[in-house]
C-alpha cells in the first residue's frame, strides 16, 4: 500500500485558513482540510465512474463517482479539481465549481468542493489511481450505487450534485 502524505491547508468551519498541516495529521486530528473533487460527464451525458487501484492509501479498490484529491497550499477547489483530473485521467479541463459543502463521510471531515467537467469520453486513466473505469447513464449509476462499493464522498457528494441540479432546472 502506498502511503503519501501531503500539506494541506487547515480551514475553520466556515472554510478560512487556519494554519498548514499534513494531511495525515488532519485525519487523525479530524481537522477540516479542503478537498476538490469532479463529476465528469461526456457530451451524451453520461457520468464518468471508476474503482480505486488496490494500491492507492484510501479506500483502495472502491468505485468513486468523483474524481479529485486534497487541494494544495495556496491551490483554489478549481486549480486542484483541474490538477487531479490531469493526473489521474489526463485530461486538461477546467471544472467548473458549483457548491461547497463541510463532508462528514469520509475518514475525516473536510471541506468537500463539488465540480462538473465535460471530458472527452476517451480518457488516459493513471492505473496507480486507476484501475477500471466506465461510462453509465443516470440510472445505471443510482443501480451501480446501490450494488457497487463506492466511496462515502461517491454518495454524499452525488445525491447533492444531483439536489442542485434539480435545483438550477
């Protein structure tokens, strides 16, 4: 298993920086940190779902309907959420933000900075973070989420990617 610390900014509940902290120590404190993450769709609609490498320190081998990291030191939810999609799909996109939100789900709460990219639908997935990945229609998913085994960030952060985009219809 690999295991990378990294530096993350330290945020207050109303997302203001407190302080840097390494990512390790703010899950095993349960500090609030920033974390961005995309919903990727192709131009049919479709969302972009994968599993998780057996490798990766994080629920290894779980589907995730996001795709993202912690942001970096000084890093917008945008500028993280285009990094991860560059390096764990290698894409070059800039998602755009549509709502943050403090995710209790996880192993630690964070600030969970939710986006939605429209990505070509032939991707160059890394297999250190990747190991499959797929493209199902809306109802596929809500049946996969129900049969797979995702993310808890996958569930909260679909079931309200999915209130406000009934709420901006």
């Amino acid at each position: 298993m690999c295991v990378v610390d990294e530096w993350v900014e330290r945020v207050d509940g109303q997302d203001r920086v407190l302080g840097v902290v390494s990512r390790r120590e703010a899950i095993r404190e349960g500090w609030l940190h920033r974390v961005a993450v995309t919903v990727c769709r192709d131009a049919r609609g479709r969302i972009l779902v994968h599993r998780r490498s057996e490798q990766v320190s994080r629920f290894p081998g779980l589907h995730e309907v996001v795709v993202g990291g912690a942001t970096n030191v000084g890093e917008s939810y945008e500028h993280a959420a285009a990094r991860e999609l560059a390096e764990e799909l290698g894409i070059r996109a800039l998602p755009r933000l549509l709502f943050t939100f403090v995710n209790r789900s996880g192993l630690s709460p964070h600030w969970l900075g939710v986006h939605e990219a429209v990505v070509p639908d032939t991707v160059a997935a890394d297999p250190d973070e990747v190991a499959w990945h797929g493209w199902l229609t809306e109802p596929e998913l809500r049946s996969a989420l129900l049969e797979w085994r995702f993310t808890p960030d996958s569930h909260e952060a679909f079931s309200r990617y999915l209130a406000f985009r009934t709420t901006q219809s």
